[in-house]
C-alpha cells in the first residue's frame, strides 16, 4: 500500500488560515489502512479545526466526507453536489487524492493534509516500511525476494557497500542493510553463484527517470 | 610480459614486483590552491601514487579531478578517485575521458559515502550506477572501446582501474566474493580499508590467496597511523565498516601522554612490515589523514624509500 503521515497540524492551520469554509476529505483506500486518511481520521481532522477556528474566534464552516478512493474519477465526482459549499478542500489521501480533486474541481483550492512516504507494508503494529521504490522493472527474484532498488540506501545492484556493519546500514543503526539481508538469504539458499553475477547498469527508462508515467490497458479502454 | 593497460608509474611499480607505497590527498573545502600543494609536496618522491579524494565523508570539496590535475602539474601522480553517488553515467563517462585526456593515468572507483553523513544532507544522490558497474565502465571503454550504452569511443581512456575493498564490513563471508567480483569486472588494483584488525585481515588475505585473487589484481593494504585515543575511539565508534580492536585501543592509551602519536606510529610501521611480507599483498596504501607531512618520516621508518623508479 501507499504510506502516509499526517501532516503538523500547524501547518495545516496555517494552510487554510484564510478560508471560512473547509471541506475534509478522508479516501477508505491505503490511508486508511495506515490510519492516516480514513474516515475516522477526517473527523478527528473536522473536529481539530472548529475548535481552532471557535479559539481564534473564527466562525468556520467544516464539513467532511470520506470517499471509497481519490484515486478515481467515479468516486471524485460523488463530491460534485457537495464541494460547492465549500472554499477550500482538504485531502487526506495519498499524493494522486490531492490532485484528483484538483482536476475535477478546478475552481476549488485543494490542499495536501497527509505527507505521501513511500509503497510498503505493517512490518508491526504501528510500523511500516518501504519495500518498492516503483522502478517498472521488478527483478527482486535475482536478490533474494529482496529489493535493493528501495531498500539499499544507495541503491546498489552489486553489494554490499563498506558500510555495512552488524547487520545495520551506514547512515544510521535504525536501518536495516538490505544487502547483508540478501547475502545471508542467499547463501543459506546456497545461491553464491547467482551472487557473485555481475548486474549490469539498470535501465532506468522505466522507472521515473523516463518520465512521467503512464500505464494502457487497450483492453479495458472504452 | 605484456603491454602496461596504462603505464602509470603505479602500475609500473606494481608490475616490475616492487611493494608498492601510495598515499592519500583531500582537496580543500574552498580553491586553496596552495594548501594542496604544500599537502602534496609532503607526499612527492615519497609515495607512487596519491589518492584524490571525491568529496570524501560527502563534504563538498574541490572536485577530485581538479585536484588531480593540480597534483599532476606538480609533479606528483595522482590516483583520481571517482564516487557514484554524484554524477549519472553519462556525467561518469565524460569525466572518465576528460580525466585521461588531461594526463591522469590511475582511478579508483568508489560508490561513496552516503550523502547523510555529510555537510549536505539534504541533498539528492544519484546511485545510478554502482561502484562494481563503475569499474566495468571504465574497463570496457578501456578494452574494449564501447560506451556503456555500446556505442563506440573515439580514442579509448587508457587508466590503471582502482578499486575498494573493506574486509572488515560485514557480512565477513562474503568479502572475499565481492572482491573477486570486482576484480572480475575489471579492477587492476585493489586498496583496502583501513587495518587495524590484523587477525581478520590474515584471515581475509588468506582466503583471497586460496582463490588466487592476487595473482589477477594487485592488493594494498590500508594503513592509517592512529594520532590519538580519541580518534580511535571515533574510528571504532562512528565510522561505519571500521573494525578497531580494544587491544589497540589499550595500546595506544598505555603510550601515556605526548606518546599517543608515536605509539600510533609504531603500530602503522609494525604492520608495513608485516605487509611486506605477507602473501598476496603488493604495497601499503598509506591514508595519513591531515597528516600528510608525517609520510616522509613514516615512509622512512618503513623503509620504503627511496621510491623505485621505474
């Protein structure tokens, strides 16, 4: 799923300081499942603000509404009879919500209320971690079933650095140094051959160094 | 015997079967042109080949290969380091050839440390290729020619390629392999980590010996002389892959007051001169760290000197 973390709360003040009427929207997609997005989380969001805006002495209209997913035009549209009312709209989805509603509401001033961190999973209650930097040409199976595209601080596709130690990456003990993970899985998979291979120089057009992205299913085009 | 791959004078030394004594130079952190001279001059007749470092630490100094040309003009051979983590292929490959152009002979290919740990943290790197497919690069454009997109090169950079190797990182098993890897895509010559650990590194030397790694590439041995006890502590402590043993640390507190240096000193000679004659090792890469006008006196002591000329 996408990870997100709300965003400092003063920021978010401090965004909409000059609007009467906010609209909140929570998405019940990955946000949710992070709980930073989600229905219950716009509420929180709502509530924050009238109480701010009550503290300042502002008389401020917030409504909320949490969609199925901002990650699609359907759902956005859902909003259309209700946005109206509203001079400023908040996301709480990942990065695409934001300008999803951007796009099918150009007059409306959209803000972002989550910071977008990276494709991941729950590695513990309240924990999560990247595992897929989205590179557009998956070859996890030559390391292990472990990327080091987006987990090796340096992106290495020959390691490890010189700067593994204890098991923990260089730039800080709370990271983990993928490549020591993918070197000991692999040689207890007695795959030492496959390991000392030399990766060439990744083709990076696919990933977004190419580009803007963009994805056709000619099939399911109408 | 067949043709030098480049005919720097490392190599030259190297290849005639001297053990070979290198040194190691940082730019500076502005255009303090003199301040790398007189660093340099320390260094000049009394080492092979001076390492320039390429924004070591990811401290933005004066670039690598400005330096190395200073260097050169002054008479003093550089070894250009060059790091993946701030130029893509194609910034690489054109420094590769612009490198060469102006005389530098010798590279060595790093990925480099990771940008947190410098004066830019904020920075973006670039990883986008490593520091194995570094040296692949410039062995193909070397050998065989070609780009790494396979287009030709016009006139092919002749350098004597360098690489890394820290046996004391982990996992241990596996340096061993990762060196072969690399000697595989094409390093000539290998410097090593600074030692401190000499258990593990005969270790190591032994291991590379049974794969008869040294007898395809030329390994140096990392040698930088400890100035203090705080500076092993902060080796062992917070440089990363660095293996410091306690007794060492013992040793150098035991040197008393005044003494540490020297001790330091002693230490450093005590394994030149097991290097000399260890089996598998060509030279002693010698990092003086901001202490380069101790190399002369060390390079003495060691009895490296006078440097073969060759």
């Amino acid at each position: 799923m996408i990870v997100a973390e709300s965003k400092p709360i003063k920021e978010l003040l401090e965004m909409v300081k000059d609007f009467k009427k906010i609209l909140v929207v929570g998405c019940k997609g990955c946000v949710t499942v992070c709980n930073v997005g989600g229905a219950k989380e716009a509420a929180i969001l709502a509530s924050t603000l009238r109480i701010s805006g009550r503290k300042e002495g502002r008389d401020l209209v917030v409504g909320e509404h949490t969609l199925e997913r901002q990650c699609d035009p359907e759902y956005i549209s859902e909003l259309k009879d209700i946005v109206e009312d509203y001079d400023a709209v908040i996301s709480l989805a990942c990065g695409v919500g934001p300008q999803f509603l951007s796009e099918g509401y150009p007059h409306k001033k959209v803000f972002p209320g989550v910071n977008t961190k990276f494709m991941g999973g729950a590695v513990e209650h309240g924990v999560w971690a990247e595992r897929c930097a989205g590179c557009g040409t998956c070859a996890i199976h030559l390391f292990g079933g472990l990327c080091p595209i987006a987990r090796c601080s340096k992106s290495l596709l020959n390691g490890p650095c010189g700067g593994s130690s204890h098991g923990k990456c260089e730039i800080s003990k709370e990271v983990d140094c993928i490549w020591d993970m993918i070197v000991n899985k692999m040689m207890e998979q007695d795959r030492l051959d496959e390991l000392v291979q030399f990766r060439p120089p990744k083709n990076w057009t696919t990933a977004r160094d190419g580009g803007p992205r963009k994805m056709i299913r000619e099939e399911l085009v109408k | 015997m067949s043709e030098l791959k480049a005919g720097s004078n490392l190599e030259k030394v190297l290849r005639a079967g001297h053990f070979a004594f290198t040194g190691e130079c940082g730019p500076p952190q502005g255009a303090n042109v003199e301040h790398l001279i007189e660093k340099g001059s320390h260094l000049k007749g009394v080492v092979d080949a001076v390492n320039v470092t390429d924004n070591q630490t990811a401290v933005v100094r004066m670039s690598s290969w400005a330096a190395s040309l200073i260097l050169l003009e002054h008479g003093i051979e550089p070894n250009f380091q060059m790091v993946c983590r701030d130029r893509n292929r194609l910034a690489i490959q054109s420094d590769i050839l612009g490198v060469y152009s102006m005389g530098i002979r010798n590279m060595l290919c790093l990925s480099g440390d990771h940008q947190s740990f410098g004066n830019h943290p904020e920075s973006k790197n670039v990883y986008d290729i490593d520091s194995m497919q570094l040296i692949h690069t410039v062995k193909t454009m070397r050998d065989e020619g070609k780009f790494i997109n396979g287009s030709d090169v016009d006139v092919p950079p002749k350098l004597f390629i360098g690489a890394a190797s820290n046996p004391f990182a982990e996992p241990f098993d596996f340096r061993v392999y990762r060196l072969a890897k690399k000697i595989s895509a094409g390093a000539d010559f290998v410097q090593t980590q600074c030692i401190y650990n000499m258990d593990k590194f005969r270790e190591f030397m032994k291991r590379a010996v049974d794969m008869g790694l040294h007898e395809k590439c030329y390994i140096l041995a990392g040698v930088t002389p400890m100035k203090s006890v705080g500076m092993a502590l902060y080796m062992s402590k917070q440089v990363p892959g660095m293996d410091v043993p306690d007794s060492l640390v013992k040793r150098l507190r035991g040197a008393g007051k005044g003494k540490v240096a020297e001790e330091g000193i002693k230490f450093a000679l005590e394994q030149i001169e097991e290097f000399k004659e260890m089996e598998g090792v060509a030279g002693v890469h010698l990092m003086a760290i901001e202490w380069e006008h101790k190399v002369p006196e060390i390079a003495e002591r060691a009895g490296v000197l006078p440097r073969p000329v060759v």
